[in-house]
C-alpha cells in the first residue's frame, strides 16, 4: 500500500493531499530513510511523521483498503510520540 494512502486509512493524517505534502517536504520517514508518497508500506515498516515540533513514530501492524473510523487505531501500534 501506498504510504500517503496508508497515512490517510489510519487516520494519522486527515487527508490524503496532506499526506502527500508530508511526504514531499521530507518530514515523513519509512524504516528512518525520507519517504516519498508513493513508498510502498509492508506490516512491521516503522514510520516517523514531524508535525512541526511534535514527532510521532509508529509500527505498521496491518493493511487494509478501508476501515472504520473506530478501527483505524488497530492499523498501528504507537512506538513514540513527543
């Protein structure tokens, strides 16, 4: 799955264009190398996300096309966050 899709199913981030923006301005990283948006994510990949001065780091648990919003948490497993 696409990292900018995994980001906005999990609901780590509200839309897949911020995602996108993430990504492009190198503030996100997959197994810590700059990620594009179109980085293929896999089960066990860690991602860290900068959202201004916070950083939030956390490991793929599982992918799926869909999910709801209630469920979406289970996507993920929150190694860090600051």
């Amino acid at each position: 799955m696409r990292l900018d899709k995994f980001l906005k199913v999990s609901r780590l981030v509200k839309r897949r264009t911020v995602a996108k923006d993430f990504a492009d301005h190198e503030r996100v990283l997959v197994n810590g190398r700059v990620a594009k948006p179109a980085t293929e994510v896999r089960p066990g990949d860690v991602i860290t996300i900068q959202f201004g001065v916070r950083k939030m780091v956390v490991e793929v648990l599982e992918l799926k096309e869909s999910v709801r919003a209630a469920d979406a948490a289970q996507l993920y497993r929150t190694i860090e966050q600051s």
